[in-house]
C-alpha cells in the first residue's frame, strides 16, 4: 500500500534516548495504517528493532564531518598534544605534563565546548538536516511531522513556516488528522 497516493509521515527523533521505543512504536503504527514512514535521527544506534518499511536517514556522520566538532578537538586535544609531545623523552616530567594536558583538555571540553555545543547543535542538525536529508522527502506528501525531543525543534520550526499546511507537533499521538 505504499503507492503514490499514501501519506507520510515524517519523524524527527534527533536524540531520543528515553522516547526511541515509543518512536520506533508510532511508526510501526503509521506503516500498518498505509502510511509511509522516514525516520530522522542523529544517533547510530538503537535503530535495530524499527520496521525496515521505514526508511531511516541518519545524520550521525554528517555531524561528526562538521567542521565545529573537529575544529574543537583539534584546538583543545591535537594542539596541545603535539606541543607536549618533545617533553615525553624527559620521563616522569614528560609523563606529568601529558597528564596535565589530558585534564586540562577535557575541563575544556566539558565546560566550555560542550555547554556551548548543547545550544548550537539542533541549528546545526536542522541545517545538516536540510542540506542532506529533507531534499529526497516530497514533501508536498507529508501529513505530519512528529518532533520526540528538543534538538529537533529547530528543525520542525523551518518545515513549519515553509509549509504551512502541513502539521508539525511534538504530541506524539497516533493520528494522521490535524488537532486544532
């Protein structure tokens, strides 16, 4: 039954931890309803047990190409290893000043880089989203678009104001029809 004619439905599960099972359910209920399903997500794995008539489109390998995520390793972990780097032929010096680093990096990277990365990183999926993915969904077929988490907000705000008579929610209740 997935002719030209049945609707899609478009799930945006960009990091869904708690809500994947729920996620994966929805679609099997949509699938078995005649409507065609794809599924967009930032995360490898946990994907196993969705229908394989959904089709999945990940963006987990996008984002890590991105230039952000690789321009903070090599600022706060490649840089400064290749500066400690002469001080290991000194032994226990060397050794010490490499475990300085290594704490150093990762305060960095927990407390600048990632709380900063929290904020941009649903524009960054939305945009990687909108690039990548969104070009091969018709999307003059789709009849909802379901949001499970906060990353993809972002994301399901654009399809919202670029297609207005299609509707977007983070209900994630088992109807193709509108709620007003």
């Amino acid at each position: 039954m997935n002719g030209e004619g049945s609707p899609r439905v478009l799930l945006v599960a960009m990091a869904p931890d708690l809500k994947r099972k729920k996620a994966i359910r929805l679609a099997a209920h949509f699938l078995d309803e005649g409507a065609r399903v794809d599924v967009l997500t930032a995360e490898r794995r946990g994907w196993g047990k969705l229908d394989e008539r959904a089709r999945l489109h990940r963006l987990d390998e996008a984002e890590a190409r991105h230039p952000l995520p690789w321009l903070e390793r090599a600022v706060v972990v490649r840089a400064p290893r290749l500066a400690v780097r002469p001080l290991a032929r000194l032994g226990r010096p060397g050794a010490m000043a490499e475990r300085v680093r290594g704490r150093l990096s990762g305060a960095v990277h927990r407390r600048l880089f990632l709380p900063f990365y929290r904020h941009v990183r649903p524009l960054l999926l939305a945009r990687l989203a909108r690039r990548r993915v969104l070009r091969d969904i018709d999307m003059a077929q789709v009849v909802r678009v379901i949001v499970t988490d906060r990353d993809g907000v972002p994301l399901a705000w654009r399809l919202a104001r670029r297609h207005p008579g299609v509707t977007v929610t983070t209900r994630m209740d088992k109807s193709l029809e509108a709620r007003g």
